[in-house]
C-alpha cells in the first residue's frame, strides 16, 4: 500500500513536472522575438509578452501586448494599422487607433518599447480557431492555437495569457 | 421760358448730384470697412481651433482581470473604474478643399471624421476592490504591473462603449452646432455641412 501511494506521488509529480515544462516552453515559443522590416526596409524586432481577452456588452476586445525594440541608431515610426490580426475564417480586424493608442508608434533610436498595446474588436466567433497577428509584412505570428475557445465571460472581465493554447 | 426751365432742371440735378455725393463720403455709413472673405483665410481661422472637443461621457465600469501564471495559478485582480472619455473634430486635419465659399455669404464644409481625443481614469473614483492569487500556488510572485493591465483594459473597454453608444455621432452634431454658430457670428449667413 504504501508502496503504491509512492509510485503513485512519483507519477503525479512527473506528470505535473512534464505539463509545467509544456507549459513553460509554450511561453517561451509565445514570446519569441522576431526580428521584422518595415516596408522602406528598415529592421525592429518585436516580441510578444501577453494576450488579453475580454467582453464588452456584446463586442469582444483583444488586447495583444509586445516589446518592440529599434536596434538602429534613427528614430523608427511604425503605421499602427500595418498591424493586422486575422481570424480562421481570413477575416482581417485592424488595431484600434482612437484615443490610448496613436496611429504612429515611434521608436526611439536604440530604444525599447516595453509594452506597447494594439487593441482589436473581434467578433465572437473569431476565437473558434486560430488567431495570427501580422508582424512587419513578413510573419504571421500565431496568437492562438486551433482548438476552440468558448470564453465565459461577462461584460467587463478579462483573461491574460502568456501563450497559444487558451 | 425755355431757358429759366432748362436753368430750373440743371438746378435740380446739381442739387441732387450733391446729395448724392455728401451721403457717399460724408454720411457716417461711408466710413465702415469693407471686408473680404477668402476661403484661406477662413480656413486658418477654423483650423486655429485645433481639436474641437464636443462632448464627454463618463463611464463606470468593473473590471476583473485574470492572469495565468505559468506554469500554473492564477492572479486576479477586481477593480471599480471611472474612466472620461471626450470626443470631438481635429479641425487642424482640414484641407484648403474642404472649405468652399458661395454667394451670398454662404459657406460649405467638409469637416473631418469625429474622433475620440481622449479616454482617461478619473482617479479619485477608481479603487481596487479584489486582488487574489490562486492559494496552492504561493511560491508565485505578484505580478506588479497587473493593475496597470486593467486599467489598460479598462480604457479600452470604456473606449468601446462610448462608441457603441454613440458619442461619435453626439461629436459630429456638436462640432457641427459650434460652428455654426462661430462662422454665422463671423458674418456668415449660412453654413452647411457636407
């Protein structure tokens, strides 16, 4: 008996210990950097930290936070809207560019942007697949993995993820 | 006869011709300036307005954040928020072609889309009501910038419901107003909008 209660803490305890390196290297996937170029060429790299999602009456906001970081030694200006997200279904939601957030993000020479916001109203079914944000004109980053996500959420909270599994 | 006729006639229309002249240059009236209008001119007038705020409407809002943790638990935090926000018209975006002059003191706008200037937390009011972390994951630390996460959040959610209850088009309609009333006390007889 007492030799089963071990094998089975000693299970328990490699599979949790499995489940938070997952876990662990999904974040780390999640917050890669990628370095990216403007469209007058010109390299940044930005690096996603978080995902927020949450639930306004009836609209959904997603709130995507990442570091930018200018290695040249010139100010870098960067077009909000170029920022796109897209949905399963190719839907294409553009960054929000009213009143928190500028429609131009500047970088200062050799600077870091530490948490710079963009913000999208999606529709509610945009969360049934995967979800890419558009670095530069080069990547799609996935957001979010396939698998469906039926938030339970009411008007006014909100869920922060560091990786694409949610 | 002929001649004291032809004499009386020239007479009146010395006369006449006189009075004429006096009321011209010497009548209180002859002095006042003539103005001239020019679409330019207007045109930096209006833009001098710079951002024409029009209207703010004040949201209460609560607002639950949950962090994951990795590579387990959860943080959250439970916040009452009193966030502003003001819309309105950024005058400076107007273009020499969206300002035409008519007769008659008549003049046309084409006025920038309405927008929203500023959303901002009213601080006094805003208070932190909760803040939880999951009990079996102590060894987790606090996440310091949670709080700033939901008041980001905030906004933005604050954001989103002024504009789904229309204070774009509350902007629009008072920008209009405002303006209205600004040109037709500049002179102008009539305004409309495009």
């Amino acid at each position: 008996m007492k030799r089963l209660f071990l094998v089975a803490s000693l299970v328990t305890a490699g599979l949790l210990a499995a489940l938070a390196w997952l876990r662990v290297k999904e974040a780390r996937v999640f917050s890669q950097p990628y370095r990216v170029r403007t469209f007058t060429g010109t390299n940044y790299v930005i690096q996603l930290t978080s995902v927020t999602v949450g639930r306004v009456h009836t609209n959904w906001l997603l709130i995507l936070a990442a570091r930018l970081e200018n290695p040249n030694p010139f100010e870098v200006t960067l077009n909000r809207e170029h920022f796109v997200l897209m949905d399963h279904d190719r839907d294409y939601y553009q960054p929000s560019t009213n009143g928190t957030q500028t429609a131009l993000i500047r970088l200062p020479p050799r600077g870091v942007l530490e948490r710079e916001l963009f913000t999208y109203t999606v529709a509610g079914d945009a969360f049934e697949g995967m979800l890419s944000f558009l670095a530069g004109h080069q990547y799609f980053v996935l957001v979010k993995g396939p698998q469906p996500y039926q938030p339970h959420l009411r008007d006014g909270e909100f869920v922060t993820f560091h990786r694409r599994h949610w | 006869m002929q001649r004291i006729r032809n004499l009386l006639i020239a007479a009146l229309i010395a006369v006449l011709s006189a009075v004429v002249v006096f009321q011209h240059y010497f009548s209180p009236g002859a002095r006042r300036t003539v103005r001239t209008v020019d679409a330019p001119a207007v045109l930096r007038q209006i833009q001098s307005l710079q951002e024409l705020a029009t209207v703010r409407h004040t949201f209460q809002k609560v607002i639950g954040l949950e962090e994951e943790k990795i590579p387990f638990g959860s943080e959250r935090v439970l916040m009452v928020v009193l966030a502003h926000v003001k819309a309105g018209v950024d005058l400076s975006a107007l273009a020499p072609q969206d300002v035409r002059l008519g007769p008659g003191h008549h003049i046309a706008l084409r006025l920038p889309p309405p927008k929203i200037l500023d959303v901002y937390i009213d601080e006094k009011e805003t208070k932190v009501y909760q803040r939880t972390k999951t009990w079996w994951t102590p060894w987790m630390p606090n996440n310091p910038a949670l709080e700033q996460q939901a008041r980001q959040a905030a906004l933005e959610s604050v954001q989103l419901a002024a504009m789904q209850s229309g204070i774009l088009s509350n902007a629009q309609q008072n920008a209009q107003t405002a303006l209205r009333v600004f040109l037709q006390a500049a002179g102008f007889q009539s305004v409309t909008f495009d």
